[in-house]
C-alpha cells in the first residue's frame, strides 16, 4: 500500500493547544499523556517556548525537545514548522544525556528552518528601533528567522547538515545579513568564515537525527499509532488571531499541527485546550483581566509565575473565558485540560470573566483592533471559594479521585464546562507530572468522522 494512499478514517491523534496567552501547562499535560503515545511532535514555535515537567524532585525545563522526550521508548519529533537553534538543542540534550535520559528517539525534520546568530543580533536592533512600540520579544531569533523562512531566505536543517548546501546559502545570506544591520545602525560585525565553521559543526553533531519527519509521522498514523502534537505558545499569541502585534511569529491553533508536522489535516482527532484555572501573560499586550493589587501578586507567587525561557513576571488576573471561548472556536476543542486550580485555593471568593462591556455594548469575541479591546471592560460571575488544599488533602483528592474535591472547587470546573460547552478531560492539582486527576471516559480514542 503507498504512502500517497489516503489516510484510515479514524486515528488514534490528540493536539494539545494553550487557550491563552502561554504558560498554561502545556508541558505537564503532553508529559501525562505521552505515557500512552508512541510518538510527539512539536509542530511550531522556536527556544521561545518553555515547557516545565517536574518528574519526583527533579525539574526538567525544555524548549525546544517535545516534552515527551522524557517517556523511555517514545519517538519524539520536530517538525517542519519548528525553527531551531541548534546551539540550544545541543545544550538541551547534553543535560538530558547528562541525567540519565535517553534522546536517540529523537527526529528532526530536514524541513526545519535553522535560527542563525545573525537572527538573534536582528532581533535585538529590531527590537531597539522600535523604541516606545516593543513587542517584549524574548530576544531568540525566532522572528528574523521566520521572517527568512517566508522571505525564501532561510537555512534548513537540511542545508545545515550539509556542508556544500551550508556554504553556498551562507555566501549569499551573510552579506546580505550585514547589510540590514549596517541599515539598522548595529555595530555587529559578520564574520562569514567564522559562522560556516560553526554551523556546520552544529550540522555535524545533528546529523544522525535529521530525516524527513513528515514521513514517520504519516507512518505512524496509517499503522494506528498513539501521535500526541505538541504545540508551542498560546493561542492568543497567534500570529493571525493572537493580540497582533505582541503575539509570537508562528501559526498556534490546531489548524497548523497537520502543516506544522507534514501530514493532512484528517490526520488531527481530538483537541485538547490547556487552560490554566486563572489567567497569565508576560510582555507587553492588553490583558482585560488582569489584577494590580496584592491578589495579583499572591497568586502569582503562589503559582510561581515566572518564565521558564526569559524568567520574567508573569502577569496575573482572573480566568477569562471570552478568550478561552475564542480560542476554543479556532481550534475546535473537543476537551479541556485546566491546570493550578490548586492555585486558587484559600481565597474566599473567585471571578470569572464571561463578557466584555465597550460603549454599553455587550462584546463576546476577542476585537482584532487592540484599541478597543484595550477599552473592553470585564464582566464577571461571582463564586464562592474553597479552603486551602493541604498535603493531606492532596494525596486523598489523588487516590481517591474527583468525589474528594471540595464542592466550590467541582462548582468551579462545572461552571466552566457548562459556560464553554466542553468537558473538562484532565485537572492539574500540582506541579509533578502525577498530580493531575484523569476525567476522561476513555483512555485514548480516535473519534467517528462522518
């Protein structure tokens, strides 16, 4: 049978999607539910993402391997859509291999555009010249080197790990690099030997990992194997239907998962929404529920809301369910995995944002024009809060299951799925990969297709 034969009618494929503004978890969850794949992708994004996974009293920080790196016997993939800096992956997995973890089932696609030096020095002279008008990049390259990507002037890991392919781009880009940087009044100076000699020892070291990725994961689907795609950034950092222009530069709803990973859209089943139980961003950007008193800042301590890449603050405020709802009718979710409820725990009264009010006028979509939204007004549902969740407590809740939880916090949960329209699948009670209660009716199935 060939490959180019169309797909089984049902596969067995979860996405997972932040519903936010990132940092929703999106790490923990595709740990947990990597144990029942055999195989992850990462479909988008560049080391701007930040995935946490603390297995026992270990943390493991990742940002650019597929969280489900850490799962013994999982096939982990970046895909197409990823861009990627070799340097960072290289450190990434010499601290993995320095702690025991095996990464030869690791996979890179030859597709894969290669974040450069001279992207990092553009990001920062961009970034600069924007003066009162910053993005808050993260300062990595990842918009420089998507710029290229979609200009035609990138560097595949396809070039990189050959050394000819390597020296012909690089003759061409590395002028022209210097160029734009004179133009921006950047003092940097481009050394075209040195930058060859460089990457194409990084293509040296990543050679045996750089294949056509599309192509396992199109096997893997057809033989009915558990694919679990890994996304990247939140929803509303989307480059099209994110708070534009502080948004990241990639594609982050569902959509981009089969474009992201080189398979056909019939491929995606299930989509889950990772949707922390309040809500954070960090950078710039309007943020509607956001909370600038001392309730802002104990959430955020107690959730230890800091960037796993920049290590910045992140900004806290009340769950908002108008961007949750948004992000659910981009990505078409078919479940919710709501994460640090636990967080919430102790207050004597929650908010819950479920529309905006502009000029008297009720608003229940997210305004593609910043200056209104940033005069949209929350408008909030009240509920009572539940006491602190103890280590006692915890454990019971983890053994014994959902019945445990306090009645305000199942009120919580209930509230959401019933104002969304979609269950709650999986519930994060804590920051080790096995506090999360598992609300599904089945493990892992594909769903019907008409």
């Amino acid at each position: 049978m060939s490959l180019g034969m169309c797909l089984p009618i049902t596969m067995p494929s979860v996405v997972i999607i932040g519903s936010q503004w990132g940092d929703e978890g999106k790490g923990k969850i595709v740990d947990y539910l990597a144990e029942e794949a055999q195989m992850v992708v990462r479909f988008q994004g560049g080391n701007n993402a930040g995935h946490t996974v603390q297995v026992g009293d270990e943390v493991f920080r990742l940002h650019h391997l597929p969280s489900g790196i850490l799962r013994r016997g999982k096939a982990a993939i970046i895909g197409n859509g990823v861009v990627l800096d070799p340097a960072v992956l290289i450190e990434e997995l010499d601290g993995l291999e320095s702690r025991k973890i095996v990464t030869d089932n690791l996979r890179i696609s030859d597709r894969a555009n290669v974040i450069m030096s001279y992207h990092k020095l553009l990001d920062g002279a961009e970034e600069r010249l924007r003066k009162g008008s910053k993005v808050g990049t993260t300062g990595r390259g990842i918009g420089p080197a998507y710029s290229d990507k979609v200009a035609r002037l990138g560097v595949r890991m396809g070039d990189l790990v050959d050394p000819g392919a390597l020296s012909e781009r690089l003759q061409f880009l590395v002028p022209l690099k210097q160029r734009i940087l004179d133009a921006y009044g950047d003092q940097a100076r481009l050394d075209l030997g040195s930058i060859e000699k460089e990457y194409a020892a990084y293509g040296q070291r990543l050679r045996k990992y750089v294949t056509d990725t599309g192509y396992l994961v199109h096997s893997a689907l057809r033989k009915n194997r558990r694919v679990l795609f890994e996304g990247a950034q939140g929803t509303m950092l989307d480059i099209d239907h994110g708070t534009y222009p502080f948004v990241t530069s990639s594609t982050t709803v569902a959509g981009n998962a089969a474009s992201g990973a080189g398979v056909a859209p019939l491929a995606l089943d299930d989509v889950y929404g990772v949707v922390k139980a309040y809500t954070t961003r960090v950078g710039e950007g309007p943020f509607p529920t956001e909370l600038h008193d001392d309730l802002g800042r104990t959430i955020a301590e107690k959730g230890g809301e800091f960037g796993t890449t920049t290590g910045r603050p992140r900004r806290c405020g009340w769950l908002d369910l108008v961007i949750v709802g948004y992000s659910a009718s981009l990505s078409g979710f078919t479940g919710i995995a709501m994460t640090k409820i636990d967080v919430l725990s102790g207050l004597d009264e929650l908010k819950v944002c479920t529309h905006y009010a502009l000029d008297g006028k009720r608003v229940s979509r997210i305004p593609a024009d910043l200056r209104l939204l940033n005069r949209c007004e929350p408008r909030y549902t009240k509920m009572p809060g539940w006491p602190d969740l103890d280590d006692a407590s915890m454990k019971r809740i983890l053994r014994r299951g959902y019945q445990e939880l306090p009645a305000n916090l199942k009120k919580y949960v209930k509230y959401v799925e019933k104002t969304l329209g979609i269950p709650v699948v999986l519930l994060g009670l804590g920051r080790r990969r096995n506090e999360i209660l598992d609300l599904r009716k089945k493990k892992w199935t594909a769903r019907p297709r008409k």
